[in-house]
C-alpha cells in the first residue's frame, strides 16, 4: 500500500500550476453521450476519477483517446444502454449517464453510485427531474432502470441547488420536445462550463434569475471545448500556504470562482494579492477566528471545508464551521483530534478552540477534500506524518506531491 510521508514545519513558497476542474470534466465527457460526433476537450486532469468517468463511457461503446490534457470522444461502437456496474459504484458521477442515455437510446439501466461516504447525497432528484421529463423510473435492487420513447419539456423546481440533479435534468431537456424550464438550478462554476459546452454543441440554454431555460434540439453535434480551472485545488493550496506561514501563487486560475473563500482568508488577516489568472496568498496579520456556514455557489464551498478546519485548528481563538451540505462531512476531525487540534462537532457544526501547534501523526484519507485536510495539517505539524489511503486523494488532486514539492513541501510518496 502506497502512502505519503510528509514532514512538516516547514513554509511553502513559490508559483504552483493549477489543473483542469475535475467537477468540470465529469459532466463534460458525459456530455459526449449526447451525440455521434467527436467531443475534443481540453484542460482534463490525469485523475482517478477522470479515468473511471472515461472508463464508463467507453463500456458504453464510445471511442477514447487521451493525449496529455486532451480528450477526444467520439462514436465507436453502437451506443449501450447499461455501463458496467464496476465504474459506477466507484463514483457517483457516473451516475450521469443516466438522462443522456435516455435521451438518445430510450431506455438506461444503471447501477446506483458510489463515491465517498459524506452523507446520505440522494439521487430522488434526479429520478424527480426525469419524471417530469416524462421518463418511467423503475427503481429494481441495486439500479434503476429509466425509459421513454421520447422525453418532453416540463418545468422542474428544485428543493434545493443541487448540481448534480441541475447537470443530469440539462443534458437531458437539450434532446427533449419542447421547452425545460429548471428552477432553483444549481449555477457552480462548473454547472456553468457545462451549459457552455451543450450550447457549443447546439444545445439552446438560458441562465436567468436562477433558473436554466432549455429549448430542446432534435440532435446535437462535436464540439471542441476547454474544462476551467480547478478552484477547489486552487483553494486547498492557498490554503496550504496560510498554514505553513507561507507565500505562494496559484497560476492559472479565476480568481471570482473563489471570491468567498478568499474574503474569508482576507478577514482572517491573510495577504491576498490577484492578477487575472493567478492569486498570491502571504503572511498578513496575525490570523483572526472566524465563523463561517457551507452553502452552494457563491458560498463557502463544501470541498474546502475540510481544509479551512485544518487551518482554524492553529489559529488562536474560537471558530465555528457549520456545514450545511453533506451530513457526515467532519468524520476526518477524529484524526485532526489525534495531531492535537481542539474540536468538538455536534451534528453539522464543528467548534475549533486553535492550539499553538500540531504534532505528526498516522492516518489514513477517508474522502478526497478531508484527504487533503491531513495532508495540510501534516505540512504544519512538527515531525514525520504518514497518510495512506491514497486512492481518494488521487481522486482529485492532480501530482499533489510534485507540485508541493515544486513549492517547498517535505512530501514523498512511499510503497
């Protein structure tokens, strides 16, 4: 078993490269589902996700061809109806298959997801949307088996902003009879790099007043299209630097993708300096306490809670997280207890009493954002850390080690 050993204490400085937004590539290469013709994106991570996603694709009968950060996607053998269950329940992404399968076949037949264990994360909403959209939904063991001669528009309001259920009904309703109208839409910045590529594809997609209007299209076409920056990756080594005291530049990135978590650095006295395309974080102020609530786009972000705890934890003073998104998020605060971090959680609300310094412990990444929460944490702690369970951070974090190591990180990855 491979994992990380990293000693820690030491600042990082310097400019590290950010990827392609794995959240971004997901749906984007589902999209190529949509149509015959070939889909070229551009900007796709080397992650683990990324490769079950285009493993899923592929057992569907599409043609795969990957060269460095490019994908092109076409049509290869006759499109299936089912993907092979083993790509699925690795990850819930795949799940999107389902409406696009639908759309151009009539019929899908998909095993319920995996992925990481952060609540509960129901699918109702997606199976609510293509309902409406007219579809049979049968739910049989363990998937769901989704048919339609030919799905029709419907206005769809949605509880909540859930991204997942907005980029599953949208790619749907874009081969849909008639007009869609989704409520409540989710609008991430990844939600909306997907509504750019469906248009580039022929789709007719509106966004206004928090709603997505579909005009839906017989057939779609190729594309070619680029996955924006990563901001959650761009985050957790902003972060990273806070944390070790230290001065780095992530390059490559849209700074108003990140405008609340950098508000929150910038009142917890951090330097914060943007360009264009890069965003330099350096030793401010002595850091300040804060409280701060998840919430979807432009709110503090759920992914990046598990690093601003790891922070909070050296940080004098009270802070408080309340987590609003996935029920089950602060399961990794056990092993920042161990380092000798001060938190108490009571159900979604963690309160962090910071200590002067954290020591190096063992511990193994139960997800990918509280993966990379240890990973900070053993940055900043004195001694040798040890982190395994590698697999959820290569989930979705492009050559962590080479690029902490390119800013000064004491990280090497060990079998």
């Amino acid at each position: 078993m491979e994992h990380f050993v990293i000693l820690g204490g030491h600042p990082l400085s310097g400019v590290i490269p950010i990827s392609g937004a794995k959240n971004a590539a997901l749906p984007a290469c589902v999209a190529s589902l949509l149509t015959d013709e070939q889909l070229v994106i551009d900007h796709v991570p080397h992650l683990r996700d990324v490769s079950t996603i285009l493993s899923t694709i592929s057992s569907l009968g599409k043609r795969v061809v990957r060269d460095e950060t490019r994908v092109s996607i076409a049509g290869g053998a006759d499109l299936r109806c089912q993907p092979q269950a083993l790509f699925v329940e690795q990850m819930r992404a795949s799940f999107l298959v389902l409406g696009p399968l639908v759309a151009r076949l009539g019929r899908a037949v998909v095993p319920l997801p995996g992925g990481c264990k952060i609540g509960a994360r129901p699918v109702d909403l997606h199976l609510r949307g293509l309902r409406a959209l007219g579809a049979q939904v049968r739910e049989e063991g363990d998937s769901v088996t989704v048919i339609a001669e030919r799905l029709h528009g419907a206005k769809i309001s949605l509880p909540f902003p859930s991204v997942g259920a907005t980029e599953q009904i949208a790619m749907s309703a874009c081969l849909a009879r008639g007009e869609t109208v989704i409520e409540n839409a989710a609008w991430e910045p990844e939600v909306a790099n997907l509504v750019d590529l469906l248009n580039k594809m022929g789709g007719e997609i509106e966004h206004a007043d928090g709603s997505l209007y579909i005009r839906g299209k017989g057939v779609l076409h190729g594309a070619r299209h680029a996955v924006i920056p990563d901001r959650m990756e761009a985050g957790t080594y902003l972060i990273a630097s806070a944390i070790t005291g230290g001065d780095v530049t992530v390059q490559g990135v849209i700074p108003e993708d990140l405008r609340s978590p950098l508000l929150i650095l910038s009142e917890m006295g951090f330097k914060i300096e943007e360009t264009n395309e890069a965003i330099r974080l350096a030793p401010g102020d002595r850091p300040r306490p804060i409280s701060t609530i998840t919430a979807p786009y432009p709110g503090f972000p759920t992914d990046l809670q598990p690093p601003f705890v790891a922070l909070l934890s050296l940080v004098e003073g009270t802070s408080t997280v309340e987590e609003r998104i996935f029920e089950h998020r602060f399961t990794y605060t056990a092993a920042l207890r161990k380092m000798g971090a001060m938190i108490e959680v009571n159900e979604r609300t963690a309160v962090i009493n910071g200590v002067s310094k954290l020591h190096a412990t063992t511990a193994s990444a139960p997800d990918i954002r509280a993966g990379a929460a240890l990973v900070l944490a053993a940055l900043a702690a004195r001694g040798e850390s040890k982190i395994d369970n590698l697999e959820q951070i290569d989930r979705g974090y492009e050559r962590m080690v080479e690029k902490l190591q390119g800013i000064g990180g004491r990280i090497e990855r060990v079998s």
